[in-house]
C-alpha cells in the first residue's frame, strides 16, 4: 500500500511539474469572441475556448467559466490574456467539459459597462451554444480577482461560484450584505508585497462580521509553514491562506478539490451542508491530512 501511495504521489508531482508545460494554455484552443456594436466597432475583445464534446453534442448543457485577467495581461491585443497563468485552468475546463471564457481590457475591471459587455457575451453563448445558464463561474488573478468580486457584485443572481484570487480591492460600494450566501472561495499568498494580504483577509473578516460569526486567528504575514484552509459554515466562504508570494495562481488553478467544489455548485444553489461536505473531504483526501486547531481553522501539509 505505501509503494502505490508514494507512486500516486510522485505521478501527481510529475503532473503538476509538468501541467504547463503539457497541457499550455495556446491560442489554438481559442476562438476569437469579441464584443461588437451595430457599427462592427469592438465594445469588449475576448477568446473562447470551446470543449471538443461540444462539436458532437451541442445540446448538452455546459458550464462556463469566466477568466479576468490581471494588470500584467491588459491590451487590445486580445492574446496576452490566454497565457501560462491559466495553463491549470485551461487543463480544469477540458476535463470538465466546460468552456472558458476569457476577457481582454485595457482599462482594468472596474468598470461596470465592461462587465454588461461580458455578461452579453455570456448571454450570447447561453443562445448560441447551449451554456448551462445555471452554472457560471467567474475567477480572477489581482486586478482580475478584484473584477470577480466586482462582477459578483453585479450580478449576484447569475453567478454560481466566485474565486477570487490575490485580489486588488472591489468597488468601495460592494455590498456585502447581499452576498452572504453567495459560493466564495478565496485565495491570497502571505509573502504578497504586490496586493497585501490583508486585502482578502479584511474581505473575510466583514462577511464574518455580518454574519455574526467569530474572526480566525490568521497566521502572521511573511511566515513559513504550511497553507492554511478556513471553511465558515453554514456560509458557503472558504479562504485558503496560501504558503507563496503573488503569483500563486499557478497551484490554486492546480488544486482538484477547487473545481469538486466549484462544479457542484449551480443557480440556486443546492444546501451548504452538502457542498462542504463534497468539497472539503475530497480536499482532504487530496491535499493530504489537516491538523484542526479551531472551528475555523484547518492547516495543510502542502
């Protein structure tokens, strides 16, 4: 038994070492899906990518999952968005049958007339290819992760899952209130220097507060050790505190127990109790033993 667990363990290192540079996120897998007005004038560039099933069965109800890039990717160039940072995600959509949709701006994602152009696209795809209407998930990296939350914001009523990512703030008016029951899973590395910490950590905190419930004890900022997970039941928030700097999307977009989680969810959504109960004990499962040290708390090997 422990020769096949070692062997498991050194396949799935492999995978991951290998992941991008295997399964790299290329343009090839994209199609152009641009935005335009009456006048062929380009309101939002974007790529989409399509899963192969689809060809043989457009029927099929899908889910999509929507990708908001960071600052590093903005442009007009609709490519620099479709790059290694989602080569994992990329990997996550093919397996799971899903499409993936990718965003370009040049202007950062805080502007709510950018997010009606991708919800139009989005509606587009729900017409023209079947998208499972009840199964939207939206993710992003810094500036993106910041869009994620602001695009929850916008539309708490169409989005089934966030995931927000070493994010930068949202808009000053994010209404906290109205999404304490909203699927959220967040991420930030503790050695950030570039988005602080404490962004997603304060994040955390109000939810918490507005629930009613206690705050973590967080572990102290540019520390070793391992990451740290904190599920909140009954809220559906999750917020791993991740052992990296700020470029962690790499192994977040890595972890099986986020997309487990991610994919059982659907608008409306099935009862919290079940949900944690799927997620949590496939991640660990997967992610090797906890060590619990409050309610809240529970502290990973990896």
């Amino acid at each position: 038994m422990r020769c096949i667990l070692r062997a498991a363990a050194i396949i799935g290192l492999v995978a991951f070492v290998l992941g991008p540079s295997a399964f790299a996120a290329s343009l090839s897998d994209f199609q152009v899906y641009n935005d335009v007005d009456a006048g062929n004038n380009i309101l939002l560039r974007g790529q989409l990518y399509v899963p192969a099933s689809y060809a043989t069965d457009p029927t099929k109800p899908r889910p999509l999952i929507l990708f908001l890039h960071g600052s590093g990717e903005s442009g007009t160039n609709n490519t620099s968005q479709v790059n290694a940072n989602i080569d994992n995600l990329l990997a996550a959509a093919k397996d799971r049958d899903a499409f993936l949709y990718a965003p370009q701006t040049n202007i950062g994602w805080s502007n709510s007339t950018l997010f009606d152009y991708a919800m139009a696209m989005i509606d587009r795809a729900i017409t023209e290819r079947n998208v499972d209407t009840n199964r939207i998930y939206v993710t992003g990296l810094s500036m993106g992760g910041g869009g994620a939350w602001n695009f929850l914001n916008q539309f708490p009523d169409r989005v089934a899952v966030t995931v927000p990512i070493c994010a930068v703030p949202p808009y000053p008016s994010f209404n906290f209130s109205e999404l304490l029951d909203e699927p959220i899973w967040a991420f930030h590395g503790r050695f950030d220097t570039t988005v602080p910490t404490t962004v997603t950590r304060d994040m955390i905190d109000t939810f918490l507060t507005l629930a009613g419930q206690p705050l973590p004890t967080y572990p102290a900022l540019n520390t070793f050790g391992p990451n740290v997970q904190y599920d909140f039941p009954p809220l559906d928030l999750h917020y791993t505190d991740w052992r990296g700097s700020h470029g962690i999307w790499g192994p977040v977009y890595a972890t099986p127990a986020l997309y487990d989680w991610m994919f059982a969810h659907g608008v409306p959504e099935p009862a919290t109790s079940l949900l944690v109960l799927a997620a949590f004990t496939t991640f660990t499962f997967r992610r090797s033993r906890f060590r619990a040290t409050t309610p809240h708390d529970r502290i990973s090997c990896c």
